[in-house]
C-alpha cells in the first residue's frame, strides 16, 4: 500500500523527469506567441504550438495544475484557427495565458 506522502514523492520524481519537454513545448508555445506579435507567425510555427498547447493540456493535469491544463486547452483551441494576427482578442488572450502558464510552471518547480 502507497502512502500519501509516498504517491507524492513519486509524482515529484516524475515532475523531475518530464519538465524539460513541458518546457520545451511552453517555449513552442512562446516562440509562437512572439512570431505572431512580430506579424510573422508562419504556417508551421502555429501547428507546433498548437500540437505543442495539445500535449501541454494533458500532461499539465497529471501533475494537478488543471489551472494550467484549462490554459494550454485555450491556447490550443486559438491556435487551431486560421487568421490569428496581431492586435486580436484572441492574440492578446492567448499571450496573457501563455505568462499565466509560464508562471505556474515556474512556480511548481
């Protein structure tokens, strides 16, 4: 039988472990974010934030930042479209929740 504190020991392990690809998938997403304020936001750039914010959303709650699953699964959605430019609600949206999710991340460490 797992204890409580030994369920969390090995979910911080686990944190360990996978928070260099959750960081590299936030910074996918951030590279976005930047292009698309540039006015340069190619094709490509967009699908892999976009795969990048998928991915995020599920790993995120599996560590219980459902905050920042809830944050990745809006950035995915935006990121989905076509038409993102800048000066939008939905540029200015997606940035604010990508510092929102760099913070939680951060945060966790």
């Amino acid at each position: 039988m797992t204890t409580n504190s030994g369920m969390a020991e090995a979910l911080a392990r686990l944190w360990i472990k996978f928070l260099p690809e959750i960081d590299r998938r936030l910074i996918a997403i951030e590279s976005a974010v930047l292009a698309l304020n540039a006015g340069a936001l190619s094709n490509e750039l967009q699908d892999e934030a976009h795969q990048a914010a998928h991915k995020l959303a599920g790993t995120l709650g599996t560590f219980g930042l459902h905050r920042g699953t809830e944050l990745a699964r809006n950035a995915e959605n935006v990121l989905e479209g076509d038409g993102l430019s800048p000066g939008t609600s939905s540029a200015s949206d997606l940035i604010l929740w990508t510092h929102e999710l760099r913070s939680l991340i951060d945060n966790r460490r």
